[in-house]
C-alpha cells in the first residue's frame, strides 16, 4: 500500500529524531520537499495526499543518510545565506546563519549603496559573504581567494547562478600568497577551531566538513595569525577589514591580528549576543 504523505514525515522524523537528529522534523520536511519539488512548507497541507512509491524510494535513501548524520545542505546541494540561495559540496563549508553578521557590519561601515568598493574575500569556500555584499552594492566588484580547487569551483558556479559572475572573480590561492588590491573592505571567515575540539564536534561537521574549513592549530588562532601578516598589505589606507571570530576569541584574535599592524575598531555580536566579528583599520588612520 501506498503511504500518505503525512504518515512518511512523521515515520522519517522519529528516525531522524532516534539517530540523535536535532532538528529532525523540519530536516523530515525539507528532504520530502527536495524529492517532491515543492516547498517543504506547503507539505502541512498535503498530509493526506499519496506517495508515490519512486518518490517513496528516493525519500527513503535521502533520510537513510540524513540518519548517518550527513548534513542536509550536503543533501539537497543547497542552502540559504542572506536570503540568497547557495550552491553547496562537501568541499565548503556550509554558510552559517552567524557568518551573516559579517555581512550586515560590513554593509553598515559602507552604507551607501552606489558605493563602487573594491571588496576581497580571503577563505571564500561557497563565496557567500562576497556575493552576499556584491549583491547589496551593486556598483561593488570582488575577489574570493580560497586554497581549495573544489571551494574555487562552487564559489563560481555560486556567482553565476546570482547573476553577479561579472562582478567576482574567484582565485585558488593560499591567501598568504595573494598580491592584489588595495581594496576597500576585506572579510574573512577564517578556519578558527582549536584541532583538540575537533573531535568533540557533531558527526555533521566533523565528518563531513572540511577539516581545512575548521581548524586553525593548537589553539584556533593560526588563521589570525597568518592574515595578520597580509591584511595591512591588502587593505586601503581608509579600508576595513571584518573577520569573524570563534565564541571567546575576541581578544586573542585582536591581539594577533593587531601585531600584524591593524588596529582593532570594533566589535559585533551575533544574534545569539556573541561576540563575532572584529572589525579593523589601518594603524595611525581615522
Ligand atoms: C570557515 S571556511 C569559510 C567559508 C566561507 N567564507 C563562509 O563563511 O562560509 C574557511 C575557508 O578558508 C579556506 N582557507 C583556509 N586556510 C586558507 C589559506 N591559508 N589560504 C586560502 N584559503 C584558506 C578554507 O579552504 C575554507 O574554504
């Protein structure tokens, strides 16, 4: 017999949920939504129609690995960042909802949108927060640097897809080795996980993120410390640079990325109230 649509969502969902899935009910909802082609909100209304059974099969593979722990975007092939839809692999990391305040401090330092900024991504993977600000500063040009050939390859095919590929230009590079610019405003979400806590995290990530996303050395900082040594080189007289940070890193983070030659301006929190981004200038500049 045929199951109803109402009845596969609650059956994925109690996997999901037993496989120690946090949000299993709306993963259950968004992996039906994939197979069906729809909306996973318009499912609620559609709890009595019929499964087909092709559907059903496919549903069932996607929630077989959804139990393994595999990410959802990793899934699906996509995930939302600043209500713009990224294309996502295993070779980025999955754009974060925190990262987004990356996004709104720096469209808040250069608020005028007719503002032609010359902006360098430095770890760019899916490219999001440079499209996410091109797509704000639409007379704005940009530059993704990522060390991955596969983080390359998807941050394109991202600009592409947005309608912004004439705007962006994406460079496999290690970004301790990149001369150009000056720019405007340089964002950076660096690896920032100290190697001792990787295992430690969910499957999810640790498993199936790239650790070269992640982890930055003993103590999480290494990332700071090697863009401290290029930022100042990178960054206009009168430009800013907004990195993100780890939980409680503030400080330290400062610290290394001050010895570099920038000085620290300010700080953002989170949604959350934590403390995630720091913002910096050029040393003796206003
Ligand atoms: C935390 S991920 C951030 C990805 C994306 N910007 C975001 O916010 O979702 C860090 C990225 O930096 C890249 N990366 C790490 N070290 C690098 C280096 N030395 N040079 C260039 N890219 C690097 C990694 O490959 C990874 O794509």
């Amino acid at each position: 017999m045929n199951a109803a649509v109402g009845a596969a969502l609650d059956a994925a969902a109690a996997r999901l949920a037993a496989a120690g899935v946090d949000s299993a009910r709306l993963d259950a909802r968004v992996l039906l939504g994939h197979v069906l082609g729809v909306d996973p909100g318009t499912l609620a209304l559609r709890r009595g129609d019929v499964l087909a059974p092709d559907a059903a099969g496919r549903y069932e593979a996607l929630v077989a690995r959804r139990a393994a722990r595999e990410p959802t975007a990793y899934i699906v092939g996509h995930r939302e960042f600043w209500s713009l839809d990224f294309r996502v692999t295993p070779d980025v990391l999955i754009p974060r909802p925190d990262s987004e305040t990356l996004v709104e401090t720096a469209l808040a330092l250069f608020a005028d949108r007719e503002a032609a900024l010359d902006v360098l991504d430095l770890g760019t993977g899916s490219g999001c927060l440079l499209l996410a600000v091109l797509h704000e500063r639409p007379r704005s040009r940009g530059i993704g640097i990522d060390a991955s050939a596969g983080a390359i390859a998807v941050a394109t095919a991202n600009a592409a897809r947005l309608g912004l590929a004439g705007r962006a230009n994406f460079v496999m590079r290690n970004w301790a080795d990149y001369r150009g610019g000056p720019f405007d405003l340089i964002l950076s979400n660096p690896p920032y996980i100290r190697v001792g806590e990787l295992a430690g995290l969910a499957p999810e990530v640790r498993v199936h993120e790239p650790v070269a996303a992640l982890a930055a050395g003993a103590d999480g900082l290494d990332a700071y410390r090697s863009l401290a040594g290029i930022l100042p080189v990178l960054l206009k007289p009168l430009g800013r640079a907004v990195v993100e940070i780890g939980a409680g890193q503030a400080a330290e983070a400062e610290s290394c990325l001050s010895a570099g030659g920038l000085r620290p301006v300010a700080r953002r929190r989170d949604l959350a109230g934590v403390e995630r981004c720091l913002v910096l200038a050029q040393s003796g500049r206003q």
